[in-house]
C-alpha cells in the first residue's frame, strides 16, 4: 500500500503540482521567477561551490534522463565493458562532485553573513532536499555496482509505467530502501520546484544565443503621421 | 536612413556643486527600500578619484562596454555563448564591496541604555545581516579628494598619465578636483541590453529611455558587468536588477526627471535628438579617437527640411519634432560642440554629454590689465588637469577634441569678462573669438543658455503621448514589452 502511494501515486501529484503552479506562478507572478542569486553578496566560496555543482548536476540529469527515454539504445551503449566501465566511473566522479559543490553551497549559506539574511526557509528545504539527492545518488552507484545497466531493466520500466498510466510499482518495491529514498526525493523535488527558486531552471536562456544584441520596444503604433 | 528620437542630457560641469541633492532627491523616489539601499542610480564623485563603484572605469577589472573583434563589435565580456557559459559564475561581476555596505545604526540603544556613568552610543549595523559592522566605504567616500592618496591617487584616468603629470597634479599648492555626477547615459548601443540573456533590457522606440522589465528580469546579473558605467545594479533582496529609469513616469506627465527638477546648480538640460539608427554599429567601430566626433556627427539637424521629411516617414510625432528643435542638448552637442560624451571609449554611444569643466585658468596682471599667460594656449596646454586626463575621460583620449571645446570655453569667458569687467585688451577678445571659431552671437547665446535660463528652456521634455500608447496585452506579438519598470506587485520575495 505504502509503495503505491510512493510510487504510483504521489510522482503523479508531484507532476501535477508542478505544472499546475508552476504555471500559475508564471501567469500571474512572474516577477518571482528569478535565480535569486546571490553572487553580488559573496562571489569566491559561491565559484566553488555553483559552477561544478551545475555542470555536473546537468549531466548526471542528462544521463537520468537518456537512459529513461531510451533504454534499449543505452543498453547496447553499456553493451562493451570499456564503455560500461567508463561511464561507472565518470558517474561516480560527477557525483562525488555534487556532493561536494552542495556541501560548499550549504556551508556558504550557513557561514556568511549576508548569503544568510537572503535565504528563506524554503532555501534551506531545497538545499536539504538537494543534499539528499545527490548523496543518496553516489551511496547506490558506490553500493550497488552498474547502475547504468539496472537502471534500464528497473526504474527506466517504472517511470514509463507511469507515463502511460498503469503504474507498476513492481520494479521499485523490492529495490534497496536507499533506492527508494532516491526515487521518492527525486519527485520531492519536482513537487518542490514551482515553490521555490528552483522555477529558474525553466528560464534557461538559450534564446540569446539567436537574437539581435540591442532590443528596441515601440509602444505606439508607429503610424504615418 | 531609419531616423529615431532620443531624450538626452547634458551636464555643465562649470556648474557642479558637489552638494548631492540630485542624488537625493533620486534616491528618496526610486531607490529607498529593502536591497536597493546601496543603488545610487544617480550619483556625483569626485574626479581625480576611483568612483563609485571604486573603479568603475577600469574595465581590465570589471570588462564592460564594447571591443571590437575582427571586423566585429562584441562585448568586453566575451561573445554571446561564452557569457551563457558563465551564467552560473559571472567573473566579472563587482560584488557589494566594491560598492559599499549598507548600514544604520542602532538608535535604540541611545534611549534604551539604562542610566550609568558612560554616554550609550548608537554602533553602526549593517542593512544587509543587520549585524555590526565597521563603515569602510560609503557611495561618495571619496568627496572633495578626502584620502587622495588612496582614491585619487588610484583614478583609472591618472594613473596612465606619466610621473611628471601626475606631480603636477598633485602639487599642493595646484591640487585640483571637480565633480562629475553620473546617471544611466540610455546609450545607442547599450552594452546591458546586448549582455541581458532573458531579453529583459530594452530601448523605447519613442524616446531611447532603456529600462529592464522587471517581470522579464532573471537575476543573471550579466547587465551589472556589460555596462561599462556601472549603471545597472542587482538588487540583492529581489534576485532583479534595476537602473535609472530616466523617470520616465514623471516625463510622461510633463515634469522633469527628479535628479534635474532638484539640481541646485542647475547643470541639468534635457531634450530631444534625432540620430539615423542604421548608423549605430559603424560609428561604434570607429577608432577611440574618432569616436567623440562621430558621435557628434550621427545627431541629425532638426531644421533640414531633408531630416524633417524621413522623420515624419519613421513616424515620429510633429510635437515631438518641435521639441527636437527647442532642445536645448542639440545646441550644446551638435551646434555648438562643447559637450562630449563620458568614455566614449567604451562603444556604448552614451547620449549624457558633459560640457568639461573650465578650470582656473593662469592669469597674470601687467599694468593694470589682466592678461591671460602670455598666450591662452600655453595656458591651456599647462591647465592645472592635464589636458591628457580630460581627454581620457571625453574623448576617447583625443587631446584636440579636448582642446577645441575649451577654446570656446575661454573665448566665452573672455568675451563676457569684457562686457562685465571691461579690463581686458580688446585685441585679445577678438584673437580668442577667432580661433574658437566662434561669432559674438553664438558666444552671447552660450552664456545666456550657460547662466541665464528658466527650467522650460533648460529642460525640453517631448510630449510622449501615452494617450496613443499600446496597452499591454492589447497586441502582444507586437508590443511584448510587458510592464516595463512598473510592477503592480511589492518587490520582495513571496517564494
Ligand atoms: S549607461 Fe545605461 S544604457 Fe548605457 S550600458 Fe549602462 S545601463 Fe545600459
Ligand atoms: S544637484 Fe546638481 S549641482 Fe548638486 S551635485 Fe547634483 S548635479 Fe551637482
């Protein structure tokens, strides 16, 4: 019973606050859409912390992300041992490296002054929720050899059976309970995401690389007068 | 030609105080609350000094503005995928010391102190943490060349200067300041609509006012680095950056902007230019020496039936034409040219003149008859600011730009020393006419647009016609500028 509402209840909660709000927080506050940055109050310890934490969360995400939406393709890519072993263990550094860049971000926020009177309580949740993640990523890939292999036959056929609507709970009840953990967070997080400054990673802004340098606003009809 | 209009500025700087009222007034409008206490969208430093934010013009430091790459212009910061690459750190960025921390202080205390044998002192706190904190820098720490050593001494603009020159300037007994008050300049190629990722930032058609959307706005905080000047600035409880808005909501319902309404020297003129905007990316690529002139030359006669015929093409209202033709920056800029852009080096086409200030200038008595140093030209190749450094400040480090205003600045000193003293040699007036290349009129009429005007004649707003204005939402493919500065909600964090 616990297990389906785990798992095949709360992720589709989950989802659907996150659409539903975040929608509705873009609708009708936009203002509150921003990455909250706080570089401008203390800039050393956050390069340490932001840009390893970034580049290799997208990563990991990107490998989550591929082996869900692929699975047969990622596993004739794991398929030779050369490849497997590769991406075991460029996983597990990234990872690592997570886990490191969260607790300098953590410490950071804890340690200065200034970064603390800017963060909200839902801050610290997210940061908590974040550490979490990440450190119960790199306990399984640590504990639970070739994850990039078992991931397609057990979480890959349980996201999809979400997807389509008949959730199988099968593939996660019998899994370890840190699995379980992983799995819970993970739509922790995309419940929290509308609720928090996490809403800035839809506000990738890739668009600039297209556009012209100067914008100009006309705001009257630019008639022949 | 794709002709368009511009609200722009001048500053006489003759006639800077220092008395920061325009920064005040600015500040008690626009800035007053939670994460802007630091922002002085208007403010006046003194020069030689570092500025505020210290350095500001040193963009080894800081990379703002422009640099031309090959054939191309492209921002200081680097080009568009590597600033996107440095989303997540922006190197460049100044962080809040470079400004200063905001601070009170515990007042309370003063009243709360139980009774005892020591005055209860108030300790300064900071605005950010609200904890104790020791005040080491303030938004004009530097006035009147307190702790020149330091600040002066480390101006951007001295320090390339050679040995002699700076002792020169330094001597005390010629020891020499003015003030320079800075506001956003809305330039043509504005280096923080070009560094915004979101598309935030951008130029009014109508009247070249840029402002940042604050609904738009993402805090990637790239703008605060891309303009050279310094003038956007992130507001560390908001997570959005904000700039001068060149108080456009006042200007819409006719009243001048609050820093030029409140400037007791009366330094401030405003009004409108016309330039051909598919001129902006060649004149940006000019030489640094070039660029002063250019800059001048791309500002259209308002007069020329020719002018007057595309304007009305590109649609720009008849009123706002008339006020082109009253604008009182047109004279200082383009007829009479004897204001000059701030740093045109940095490529962004400021549209903030400043008329550089006329110094004193060495004098000497013989036989009751005040003469200027033998020939006013020695004088002014010995001026008591290097003519180099005020040529690195408005010219883009061209002396002879420099050199030609102040030869009109003394020629209308000259001319009015004699109308009102009547003690100098009048074959000397009529030699400094002649090589500022000016006539009695024009003099006559730069003394009285200088001295002698009203707050209608020194600052021309255009009609800005909201009445024909687009609403948001009413077409939004077309008018997606949202709500420019206005949000109709408290700027604070509800997430
Ligand atoms: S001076 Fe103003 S318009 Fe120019 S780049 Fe800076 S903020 Fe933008
Ligand atoms: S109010 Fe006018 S005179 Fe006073 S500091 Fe500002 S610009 Fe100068």
């Amino acid at each position: 019973m616990i297990d389906m509402i785990l798992f095949g209840v709360f992720p589709y909660v989950a989802v659907a606050l996150a659409v539903a709000v975040g929608i509705y927080r873009y609708c009708f506050d936009r203002y509150s859409y921003s990455s909250q940055s706080s570089q401008f109050l203390e800039s050393r310890a956050l390069f340490w912390g932001s840009v390893p934490w970034h580049y290799a969360i997208l990563l990991v995400l990107l490998a989550h992300l591929l082996a869900f939406l692929f699975p047969a393709a990622w596993g004739t890519l794991l398929g030779a041992p050369g490849r497997l072993y590769l991406l075991e263990v460029s996983g597990m550094v990234l990872g690592v490296v997570t886990c490191i860049a969260m607790l300098v971000l953590i410490f950071r926020r804890a340690a200065n002054d200034r970064v603390s009177a800017v963060t909200t309580r839902v801050d610290w949740l997210l940061l908590v929720a974040l550490l979490v993640q990440v450190a119960t990523g790199v306990f399984i890939a640590i504990s639970m050899r070739w994850g990039g292999f078992w991931y397609v036959h057990t979480v890959s056929p349980w996201l999809w059976s979400l997807v389509s609507f008949s959730p199988n709970v099968d593939y996660l009840a019998s899994m370890p309970f840190v699995v379980k953990l992983h799995a819970v967070n993970a739509f922790f997080l995309v419940a929290l995401f509308p609720f928090s400054r996490l809403v800035h990673v839809v506000s990738i802004p890739l668009a600039y690389i297209a556009r012209p340098y100067q914008l100009v606003v006309w705001y009257r009809q630019r008639k022949q007068v | 030609m794709n002709i368009r209009a511009q609200v722009s500025s001048v500053f006489h700087l003759d006639k800077c105080i220092g008395c920061h009222t325009c920064s005040i007034a600015c500040k008690n409008i626009w800035t007053d609350r939670k994460g802007a206490e630091y922002m002085w969208w208007n403010n006046v430093e003194t020069k030689p000094g570092t500025g505020y934010p210290t350095k500001w013009e040193d963009q080894k430091q800081y990379k703002g503005g422009w640099e031309k790459a090959g054939s191309d212009l492209q921002l200081k910061m680097g080009n568009k995928s590597a600033l996107l690459g440095r989303i997540f750190h922006n190197p460049d960025l100044p962080t809040m010391d470079d400004y200063y921390e905001p601070f009170t202080f515990k007042y309370q205390d003063l009243t709360n102190a139980p009774a005892g044998d020591d005055q209860p002192t108030a300790r300064p706190v900071s605005m950010v943490s609200g904890k104790p904190m020791k005040i080491e820098a303030g938004p004009n720490w530097d006035d009147d060349l307190s702790g020149s050593n330091i600040y002066a001494a480390n101006d951007p603009g001295v320090v390339q200067l050679s040995e002699e020159e700076q002792q020169q300037m330094f001597a005390i007994e010629k020891m020499v300041m003015f003030y320079l008050p800075r506001i956003c300049n809305h330039c043509l190629n504005a280096g923080c609509v070009a560094g915004c990722p979101s598309g935030a930032i951008y130029k009014r058609g109508e009247d070249g006012i840029v402002l940042i959307s604050q609904d738009k706005c993402r805090g990637w905080r790239m703008c605060v680095s891309a303009c050279p000047y310094k003038k956007t600035y992130y507001g560390w409880s908001t997570g959005k950056s904000e700039k001068c808005i060149l108080c456009y909501p006042r200007q819409e319902a006719g009243e001048a902007p609050g820093c030029f309404h409140s400037c007791v020297g009366r330094i401030r003129y405003l009004g409108v230019l016309l330039y051909d905007a598919d001129r902006i990316e060649a004149v940006a690529k000019l030489e640094d020496k070039e660029l002063a002139a250019a800059q001048r030359e791309m500002i259209l006669d308002p007069f020329d039936p020719e002018v007057i015929a595309a304007a009305k093409k590109a649609g720009i209202a008849t009123a706002v034409m008339d006020a082109a033709r009253k604008s009182p920056t047109y004279k200082f800029v383009k007829e009479w040219g004897i204001a000059l852009p701030l740093h045109p080096e940095f490529r962004t086409l400021p549209m903030l003149f400043y008329v550089p200030p006329l110094l004193p200038i060495l004098s000497k008595e013989q036989q009751g008859v005040q003469k200027l140093a033998d020939d006013f030209f020695t004088s002014l190749e010995q001026a008591r600011l290097p003519l180099k450094y005020l040529a690195g400040l408005f010219a883009g480090g061209n002396e002879e730009e420099i050199k030609a205003v102040y030869r009109k600045l003394i020629a209308v000193r000259i001319q009015r020393r004699n109308v009102t003293v009547g003690d100098l040699d009048n074959a000397e007036v009529d030699k400094a006419r002649e090589i500022a290349g000016l006539s009695t009129e024009t003099i006559e009429a730069i003394f009285r647009m200088t001295s002698l005007t009203s707050i209608k004649q020194r600052i021309v707003i255009p009609p800005m016609l909201r009445e024909q204005a687009i609403e948001a939402g009413m077409d939004p493919e077309a008018y997606k500028q949202e709500m420019g500065f206005g949000s109709r909600k408290a700027p604070k964090r509800r997430w």
